[in-house]
C-alpha cells in the first residue's frame, strides 16, 4: 500500500516538473497606448523595463479581459496591464505601475 502511493507521489511530481514551467514569452511587437505612455513618464519606467516584466514578471489573476504581470526588483516592484493580439501576434500594454516594497 505504502508502495502503491509512493508511486503516485512521485508521477504527481513529475508531470508537475515536467508540464507546469512556464518558459518566457516570445514578444514580436510590444505596442504602448497613449495612457501606457503616460504612466511610463509618470513611473519613470521605459520601453525596455516593461517588456521584461512581461518577459519575465510573475502571472497574476485576470482583470477582466486583461492579464496583469508583475515584476519584483530589491526595493520596489513593477507592474504592467496588458492583453495580446492574436491577429498581429502583438502584445498591447494598457497601463503599468510602480510601487515601493518594503
């Protein structure tokens, strides 16, 4: 019996390794709206800092029809609203933000 769930264990583990790693996203074209620019200059952020956030920055929960990706740095963190265009295979960044950690 022991054995038995050892083994199950152990394929649960697995197929959690091997099918649930998330590889960095592939961006082709980042597109930044008028209100995405504002808070960018807002933020002191740039073009290059948010597409890493969404390259690399943690999935948090949908907003709405938006996905929201956040980014932890030492000393503050950096957040992006974004959605993807399927047609253009484009990603359109909607808003982003920047907040003090402690």
């Amino acid at each position: 019996m022991r054995q038995i769930k050892f083994l199950k264990d152990l394929l649960i583990e697995a197929r959690k390794q091997l099918f649930e790693y998330q590889a960095p996203q592939a961006i082709k074209e980042t597109i930044f709206t008028k209100k995405a620019i504002q808070s960018m200059k807002a933020w002191g952020l740039s073009e290059k800092d948010l597409v890493d956030v969404i390259v690399y920055g943690q999935q948090r929960r949908p907003l709405n029809k938006f996905l929201v990706r956040t980014r932890k740095y030492y000393g503050y963190e950096i957040g992006v609203l974004y959605k993807m265009d399927a047609e253009k295979y484009a990603t359109i960044v909607i808003s982003c933000w920047k907040r003090e950690r402690r």
